[in-house]
C-alpha cells in the first residue's frame, strides 16, 4: 500500500465509523424532554438533594418499563440541578421561565407571593423535598430557657427587609416580643455568626438543615448553645411562619445531651403555574412514589425529608400536583406587617 494511503488510513477508518453511527435510527427529540431544577450553590446541601432528585426524575426514552416498586422516573424525561448564587434568583428564574423549576425555603415562597414587588403570583408547588430546622442560638452562660427570654438582648436580626428579618419578627411575635423589647443588631448570615463568636450579639436565629457545619463549630468551641422553641410560642409561630410542624433534633446534636425541640421549614420544589400540568403531574406522583422516596432517603441520609404534599402551604398548589396527590391543600395566609 502507497505510504499516503497509509497516513489516511485512519482518517477513513473514522469517518466510515461517523458515517454509521450517523445512520443508526436516533429517538425523535419530541420524545425527549428536558428539565431543570433550580438550586443554591453547589456547596450546599439543597445541590446534592437537587442532584439527588433529578437523577429520580429521570428517565430517557428507550428504557423498559419500571416495576411499581421500584425507582422510576418520569418517561422521556432527563433532569438537571442547576445552580444559581441567590434563593431570590431560583424565585426570579422560574417566575420568568429562564428554569423550569427550583427547590426554595418555604419562607422565601411566602415572601415571593404577598409581597406585591416580586414574583410569587406566577409559582405554585409540586410539592415538599427536604426540611431545615429553626436554630436560635445564644451566647453561653445566659442560662434562658428560651425565645421569651430574649427581652433586652442583643439580637441579630438581618437586614431589613430580608428573609432573616422576617424570620427573626415572627419569631419574637410569637414569644410576645416587640422590635423595641429587644437590642436589635442588623447582621445576618455569617457575620451574624461571627457576632456571636466574638460576643458582640446575645442570640441569633438560623434555618438551615442539620447538623449545620456553622452551629457545629460555635457549640464544639463553646460559644454557642440552642435553646428550645415549644410551647405556646411555637405553636403561634406555625401560624406566623410556613413551619411545617414541630421537630426534634436528635440527643447529641451539638454537643447537646439531650433531643432540642424545635420547628421545621419545608424547601419546596416550585414551577410556574402555568407549566404544563400533565408534566406536573407526573412529577408529583414520582416524588410521592414510595421507592423514589425510600431511594431518595437512601442518597440523602444527612437530610430529613418533607412530605411529598405539605398539610399547609406558602403558596398554592400546582393543579397538576393536586391531581397526582388526589387532594389540595391550604394555603397560609399572609402573615399582617410587622409592628414595632
């Protein structure tokens, strides 16, 4: 053979290849169907729970049929999680349809709908996915027995107008508290952390799931300790604030030797509400499917899971989810503005 023949050899050989591969008959792309699932960064829990759940919403074509008991998508269906920085943009991006859906703190869900500037008239649930736990934390040494006893303190509140802000009036609402009955510092977040490390606030108030790493540092190096919410308070405070019930955290979380009662948000996962419903529906009926939820669990061992359908919502329920689920369910209503 010519050595020019040679050196294209493998050029051929490629291209014949390409050239079969091309004529093998593919799946029409109507039969495929993308999705994306919004979420925080990609360091937070909610990715992986993300990640979790759209590796459970998927099913590409061409796949046997599924068992009902075992873990099965939804047919012709390929799910993504897809981060974004803020929970407001998850919010912003469904709203405007830039993401099909995203997974949101039921808290920034209420926020969304009855507060006239933003978006929350156009998203409606397809239902629960994990929980996060309410977390008041206090200076050590203080020796309160709980929220009530904030009064005079400094708390970290947030920044006004944010999701913390909001979070940290309902709670002193529902202990009785005012604005002007406690000191109130405008930090939230880390520095709010950062605050209480160094003394400089009393008590902060902390939704996340758990064992939150943050928490966990401030309890180890004893510059931390939860206090419990119960009574008559939290139970006010599920009528102020979309808690989904009351909780406990474990004997041993942070440091603690015995369960700290607390209360609970759901993150809801959302779509607009004009998304189609026969595709809401199946979404629905996968996430309420017991082997999804058992493999669910499995992937997601740190997390507790929500019920599929919430007994009672921050925003309305997506009509498609309500014909998976067989039932509606109440939406809380506004909560009135806060008075100082």
């Amino acid at each position: 053979m010519a050595p020019l023949l040679w050196r294209l050899l493998p050029l051929l050989l490629l291209a014949a290849t390409v050239g079969a591969l091309w004529s093998v008959p593919t799946v029409p792309a109507a039969e495929v169907r993308y999705l994306r699932i919004a979420v925080g960064p990609t360091s937070t829990p909610g990715f992986q729970a993300a990640t979790s759940l759209a590796g459970l919403m998927s099913r590409p074509p061409g796949l046997p049929a599924c068992p009902p008991d075992r873990p099965c998508g939804v047919p012709g269906l390929i799910a993504l999680a897809q981060s974004l920085p803020l929970r407001d943009d998850i919010i912003a991006a469904v709203a405007s349809g830039a993401v099909e859906t995203g997974l949101v703190p039921a808290g920034a869900a209420l926020a969304a709908r009855c507060q006239s500037r933003r978006s929350g008239a156009d998203i409606a649930v397809v239902g629960g996915v994990y929980q996060e736990a309410l977390h008041v934390l206090v200076r050590p040494g203080l020796d309160l027995a709980g929220p009530a006893a904030l009064k005079g303190r400094r708390v970290a509140m947030g920044e006004p107008g944010s999701e913390e802000r909001r979070l940290a009036e309902r709670v002193l609402d529902a202990y009785g508290l005012r604005r002007t009955d406690v000191r109130t510092v405008p930090l939230g977040g880390a520095e709010a952390l950062a605050a209480l490390r160094e003394g400089r606030v009393d008590a902060l108030f902390r939704l996340a799931v758990w064992p939150d790493a943050a928490v966990a540092d401030l309890a180890a190096a004893g510059q931390g300790v939860l206090l419990p919410v119960t009574g008559e308070g939290a139970r006010r405070l599920l009528d102020l604030y979309p808690f989904s019930g009351a909780g406990t955290l474990p004997a041993g979380s942070y440091g603690a030797a015995m369960p700290i009662e607390t209360v609970m948000q759901p993150v809801v996962w959302i779509a607009r509400a004009d998304a189609d419903p026969a595709l809401v529906r199946n979404l629905a009926a996968a996430l309420a499917q017991p082997a999804n939820r058992d493999r669910l669990a499995a992937e997601q061992s740190d997390l507790s899971l929500a019920e599929a359908l919430l007994p009672r919502l921050a925003l309305p329920l997506h009509a498609g989810a309500a014909a998976a689920y067989g039932q509606d369910a109440a939406v809380m209503p506004c909560p009135a503005p806060h008075a100082s």
